[in-house]
C-alpha cells in the first residue's frame, strides 16, 4: 500500500515503532510504499494507543469525581487569605 511519507512517520512517532516500509523511485517523493501486514500492525497499534489514552481519560475523570469537591464561598476566602 502507498502512504504519504508524512503520514507514515506521524504514526511511528505516535506508536514508537518502526514500521517496515520501502521507498521505491517510482513513487512521488513524500510516498512510501508499506506492506498490507505493516498497514495492519499499524492500526492495531493505533488502536492499542487509543485504548490507552481512553483509559487515561476514565481514570482522570474518576480521580476527579473521588477527590475534588467544591469550595464553599467561605473556604474559598480562607485560601485566598492564607
């Protein structure tokens, strides 16, 4: 498969892999040309990136839910004050 050269390294730079790929004169100079197993790789990957940054998120979200609460007008002034 023909990507975009740009393409390819903004994924292995995501995914910190280096991917096999081959840059054939044929091709336009910003095109490489990556095989249908390195393509599949390179989604799984994507999605094992995805899946880890959705996880971030849920624990960012339940760290907020279990430890802040709001200040009361009263507490707000006591730690403007200190």
């Amino acid at each position: 498969m023909i990507i975009n050269t740009d393409l390819y390294n903004k994924i292995s730079e995501k995914t910190m892999t280096k991917y096999s790929s081959y840059n054939i004169s044929s091709f336009e100079e910003n095109e490489i040309y990556v095989s249908e197993a390195s393509v599949t790789c390179m989604l799984e990957d994507l999605l094992c990136e995805i899946h880890t940054l959705e996880e971030k998120i849920e624990d960012r979200e339940q760290d907020i839910q279990d430890n802040y609460r709001r200040l009361n007008p009263e507490e707000l002034i006591e730690r403007i004050e200190y």
